[in-house]
C-alpha cells in the first residue's frame, strides 16, 4: 500500500450508498438523521466515541475525531438500491427497531429518500420476491446500470466523493468458479450473464469500476473473488468485508481470547440464536443460512489454535444455530454454552445469554466503515483493507495474511492505521501553506 499526502480534513459532501434498505441500512441512516437533531449519541461508534493514543510514554490520547481527518455526519448523503419502493420511513417503520417518537421527528428527511430499483435475482435470496428490480439483456448492462445510477446520484447531490457499503440480504452460499478468477473472465461472464455472477458482485464490479471504496456488510462470497480484487487494485480503490461483527461473534472474539491466554481447555462451544426480522425469515433457507453460519464458525478455531494446543482445545465441538422466530422481531437473543476444562481436566460451564438489538449494533459499526472506508480512499489506501477487520465476522484478507479474530488484536490494528492518519494529517498541518497546496 503506498500513502498519498492527506490534506486534512476534508472538504465536500460523502455520498453513502446501500444495496438493501432494510433494518440496518435504515437504522443507520435514521440514526444519523437523529444525531444530527441532536436526539441521541452515536453510541458504538468508534469514529465517534472512541479515543487514540497519540504518545503512550507521555499518555497523550485524543479524541479520533479530532485527530483523524474524517468526513463528518453533517456531510452525509444517503441513497442505495432496494428490492421493495418503500422510502425510508416507511422502510424503517417495517423494519421496527427505532420508536416512533424517533421516526416521526425525522419523518420528512426519511422520506425524501427513495431505493434505486435493485439488481435482484430470486435464485440468490429464495425468500424473498422482489418488485422494484432493473431489467436487461446482460448482467454488464445490469453493472452499466448501477454505474449510471452513482454518476447520477453524485452529480444530483453535489457530492465530492462516495462509499458503497452492502446491507442487502445474505446471498445462497457459493464458492469462487472459472469465471471469478480474473477480471477479463468476470467481464466476459458479466457479458454473458454467467449465472454464478450474485448480483452482490454486480455492485461491487459497478462500484469500483467508478472509483466508489465497497464494503460488505454480509457473508456472501462477493469482495473474496480474485476479479474484485484485481479491478480494485487497477483502479486503486479500497475493498472490505465481510459480515459485520455485532453480537453473538463479537463477544466469541473476545471470550475465546481471554480463556486462550489462561490456558483453559474448551471442549464444546454451542451457539444457538432466535431473531424475527427478514434477515431472519432470508436465513430460514438453508441455502441462505449456510453462508452465514459458515461465517460465523470460523472465528473460533483460529483464536484458539486448536492445532498448536491439541491438548487444550483438539477435540473442541463447535457449533453454530440460527432459528426464525417471527415474535422477536429485530431483537435478537443469542445463546451460548461453553463447556471448558480447568486444572487435572475438572470441567466447568459458562453461559451466556444476550438479548440484543441486531440492528442498534449494527448501524454504528456502517458509520464507521463507511468514514473509515472514505479516509482509506484519501489516503490512497488500496486494496484489501486488512486494518478494517476489526468490523468483520469474517475478515477477507490480503494474499499472505494470517487470520486474526481477537477484537483487541484487531482493534490494536485498527488504531495503528488510524494514528498514521492522524500523524500525517498532523505534519502537514504543521507545514506552511505553500507547502501543503504541493
Ligand atoms: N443486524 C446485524 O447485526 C447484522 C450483522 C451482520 C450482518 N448482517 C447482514 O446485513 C444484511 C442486512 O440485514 P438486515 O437486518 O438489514 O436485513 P433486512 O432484510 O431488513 O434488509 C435487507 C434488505 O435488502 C434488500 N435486498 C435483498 N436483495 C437485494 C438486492 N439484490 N439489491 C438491493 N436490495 C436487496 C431486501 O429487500 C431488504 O430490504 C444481511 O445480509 C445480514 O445478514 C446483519
């Protein structure tokens, strides 16, 4: 990765576009529109919230959003694509998870803020019957499409730059193919409407193609591709996913770090998990579901380094559940039983139960990929955005990287990023002005 010359904090308006419009994105975005009234605090996001340490020897520590050049929440514009024409009022209100009170205040803004028509496929998402959808003889013309719409969206709004983060529905689970190993066989597949093209990728592919930094909130295969990756470094835009970490894997990565460092043996870990949102009733397919838990296995085995201490954790049985149950809602409660082993092998229990809100953890962590998404642009940062793992269920790494799931192993990643930011940002400012214009 090479750094350009950052020029502090930057000017214009950050368009933030969302394939999906449903609970999260309008969490998201109906949070933002709040904030700005001064209804509530950007709670869980780092960006906002969150401290660094500029100097530990002389314990000097600065707000990140004094010291790092971020886009700010006033500079927001929100658009994306859905399935369903429902503005964001009313998306959010079917969605459930912010108080009336809260929507009715913001209601005008939310309305003027109209899904694209998507680029959907059934065989992707079964569960789910699109009615808002783009049409055309290829799935180029589809990207070409969605290409379209961003140079409209930007020109429209007077945007100086854009972030696409993904809050569409999990897609049917699938491997990389032939035709998503390089860019001139994915062009060529987009040509031909190669049906192992997800339409995922579709906005993916039109995104970077425009220069616009993709991230991807959900497990599906989407930036893992080698093709994505390839457009990304040509066109030299960054790339993240996927899944994002909110609450069931988001406490694993810490809990499994802390039992690993006392040298405390696990034998079992069982994850069960009951939500009644659409995400969930997607899920309910198995074809869906197995994308997910697939994601949501992996973290585990990796912290624990089960081969490196078979004694500890070889014969750990792991094992990950999702069950739809309209009554929840959107408020999820999420179950864990773990079965450790202490000293001469005495077993004990821990149990967890976590009754959350998918969507209220999920929505910061969109604020801060797409601010952080935005300063990587900035910075010339290109590519896989490894330091942004902290965000992920399942980080989708650089060639050669090792997997790290520990939140404080990745958020110490995260903050060394941000604090070369920071530190650049500081010397030019540092500079006098005939200096920073070059
Ligand atoms: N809430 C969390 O804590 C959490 C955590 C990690 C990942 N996720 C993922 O985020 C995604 C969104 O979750 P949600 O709760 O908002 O779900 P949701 O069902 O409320 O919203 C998803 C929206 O995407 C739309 N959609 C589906 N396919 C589309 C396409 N091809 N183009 C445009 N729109 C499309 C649907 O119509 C729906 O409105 C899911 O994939 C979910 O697995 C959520």
């Amino acid at each position: 990765m090479t750094t350009r010359t950052l020029n502090g904090t930057p000017r214009g308006r950050l368009g933030v576009l969302t394939p999906g419009m449903g609970a999260i994105a309008t969490t998201f975005i109906a949070g933002v529109l709040a904030i700005r009234q001064g209804l509530g605090k950007p709670i869980g996001a780092l960006s906002q919230m969150g401290t660094l340490s500029m100097d530990p020897i002389a314990e000097v520590t600065e707000h990140i959003a004094k010291v790092v050049p971020l886009a700010r929440m006033e500079d927001l514009v929100f658009g994306g694509w859905d399935i369903f024409p429902d503005d964001m009022y009313a998306a959010a209100v079917n969605a459930g998870v912010l108080a009336p009170a809260t929507l009715e205040a913001i209601k005008t803004d939310l309305q003027a803020i109209r899904p694209m028509p998507a680029v959907f496929d059934q065989q992707y998402v079964p569960r789910l019957a699109g009615t808002h959808v783009k049409t055309g003889p290829s799935k180029m013309d589809l990207a070409e499409q969605v290409c379209a719409d961003i140079q409209q969206f930007k020109a429209a709004n007077g945007l100086d730059r854009l972030v696409m983060i993904w809050c569409a529905s999990t897609e049917v689970y699938a491997k990389p193919g032939p035709v998503h190993q390089s860019l001139a066989r994915f062009e060529e597949g987009l040509q031909s409407s190669d049906p192992t093209i997800a339409p995922s990728m579709i906005y993916a592919y039109a995104a970077i193609r425009e220069g616009v930094p993709f991230a991807n909130g959900a497990p599906n295969l989407t930036e893992d591709i080698p093709a994505l990756q390839e457009l990304a470094r040509e066109m030299r835009v960054p790339l993240c996913g996927k899944d994002f970490k909110t609450g069931q894997t988001m406490l694993k990565t810490v809990l499994a770090p802390a039992l690993r460092a006392r040298m405390l043996g696990v034998s079992g870990w069982f994850s069960t998990n009951i939500l009644g949102n659409r995400d969930g009733q997607v899920l309910d397919d198995p074809r869906a579901l197995k994308t997910k838990e697939i994601s949501k296995l992996g973290a585990l085995e990796h912290i624990l380094d089960t081969d490196r201490f078979p004694d500890l954790y070889g014969d750990l049985f792991h094992s990950v559940n999702i069950n739809f149950y309209p009554p929840r809602g959107d408020n999820k409660e999420g179950w864990d039983n773990i079965d450790i082993f202490g000293w001469l092998g005495y077993p004990m229990q821990i149990k967890i139960d976590f009754l959350c809100r998918d969507s209220i953890l999920a929505a910061p962590l969109i604020l801060d990929v797409a601010l952080f998404m935005d300063l990587a642009a900035r910075c010339g940062w290109n590519g896989l955005q490894d330091w942004l793992a902290f965000y992920f269920k399942s980080p989708t790494l650089s060639a050669g990287m090792l997997p790290e799931h520990d939140l404080f192993r990745q958020l110490a990643h995260l903050e060394s990023r941000l604090r070369e930011a920071a530190l650049e940002t500081a010397a030019i400012s540092d500079q006098p002005d005939w200096a920073q214009a070059n």
